[in-house]
C-alpha cells in the first residue's frame, strides 16, 4: 500500500503558459499533501503544505499566485505553475501523508514518481 | 531552522561491501526516515524510526533512531549494483508539524 501518482511524468511547455500537475494518492486517503522542487543533484525542497478542503500553507519564498495548489478530494491534489518561465523548469514531487494501513508506517511521507517540467 | 548534516556525500563501493551513512542535528526530532531516489524518480521510503533507540531493519537494510533524538544511521549490507542512488535522511519534530527536513543526500555507486 501507500501508492503516489503522478501526473504527467513530464512535460514541457512555452514560457507564458499554465502547467498544471496531478498528484493522487491511490491506496489510501490523505487529508495532507505536499509538494517539493528538485534542482539537480539538490535535497528536496518543500514548496508548499496541501491540506484538503482549505488553503495551502506555503513556505517563505514561495509565490502563491505563482503556483497555485487545490487540494479538493482527499485522494488528489494538484498544482499549477502559472506563466510559467524558464526559471521555473525543474523537478516537481509531491508526497501524501498516509494516516492508517501503510506498510512502512502511517503518520509519514509518501512520494510520487516526480513530473519533470521544461519551459522553453 | 533545523538541519540535518548528512555524511557522506557521496560512496564509491565494490560490490559485496558494506555500507554506512549518517546524519545528525542539533536539533531533537520524533521521527527519522530514510529515503532512497534513483535518477528522475521520486524517494522511495525504505525505512521509518520512531521511538529513540529503535533500531529497525529491512531486508540488507538496517536503520537506527540515535538515543540523543539527534542521529540516525543507514547500513547496507553485502551491497550489489541495484543498490546505487541517492540515499536521504528526513526528520520531523512532533505534534502536528508533519514537516520533514531533509538531508542533502549520499550519492552511492557500487562497482560490479
């Protein structure tokens, strides 16, 4: 159990227009999500805390209109990269919380596959 | 704010031996995770530790949750080639801060 989806697995668009990605946790119902940027050969870096049903908490730094987060079902959660720019391109990974049933433990952080964006 | 001083940055191993990594903090933490990610995929959680002192096994893994709530540490017995990518450790602190702070990564390549 404790399977994170997502989608597209990457993508890439011209400077100027919305991407949005898909982040759904499969096996199991997760009223937090989280969402994280990957520079090569970087850590993780966390974007912003998903909550279903209310607003997104964002980290310092990170530009809420710019990237806009809905959390609307407890299984999926999506953001969208607004106008998006060069600088934008990176490694985006979202993860789940798992509450109950997951193999390696509950209360932890699931991830997705990752969504590969470049913006041209 | 809190920081996990991973080490070491990278490995460079033959097949068949062993492996150890760390991290550590000056701060105190409740759970400590250990991830593993290959290239262009997301971390793959390998192990959870959540009481001080736990030591936790899976498979050639094994994991330990320092006595101080500051460290952990990651063997990998009897390595072979699949082993290879980057290995992060991940800490929360309790209550409802379901935050994790993440380590900067060993990098591991196993020569065959």
């Amino acid at each position: 159990g404790a399977v994170v989806s997502q989608h597209p697995s990457w993508v890439i668009c011209k400077s100027g227009t919305s991407v949005k990605i898909e982040c759904r946790s499969l096996d199991f119902q997760a009223t937090t999500m989280f969402w994280y940027r990957q520079f090569p050969k970087q850590s993780l870096m966390l974007m912003a805390t998903s909550n279903e049903g209310s607003k997104a908490t964002y980290e310092q730094g990170v530009e809420k209109d710019k990237f806009l987060i809905n959390h609307a079902s407890l299984t999926l959660s999506t953001l969208t990269v607004t106008s998006a720019h060069p600088e934008d391109s990176s490694f985006y990974i979202c993860s789940a919380k798992c509450l109950a049933g997951c193999q390696l433990g509950t209360d932890t952080q699931y991830f997705g596959p990752g969504t590969r964006l470049t913006v041209l | 704010g809190q920081q996990l001083n991973q080490s070491p940055q990278s490995m460079f191993i033959q097949e068949g031996e062993d492996v150890s990594m760390n991290c550590t903090s000056s701060s105190i933490f409740n759970t400590w995770l250990w991830y593993k990610q290959e290239p262009g995929e997301g971390p793959v959680l390998l192990i959870a530790l959540y009481k001080a002192g736990e030591l936790t096994s899976n498979g050639r893994l094994t994991a330990q949750f320092g006595i101080t709530r500051k460290d952990s540490f990651l063997n990998i017995s009897a390595s072979i080639p699949s082993d290879v990518g980057i290995y992060f450790c991940a800490a929360k602190s309790g209550g409802s801060n379901y935050k994790l702070t993440f380590g900067k990564g060993t990098l591991l390549t196993v020569n065959p």
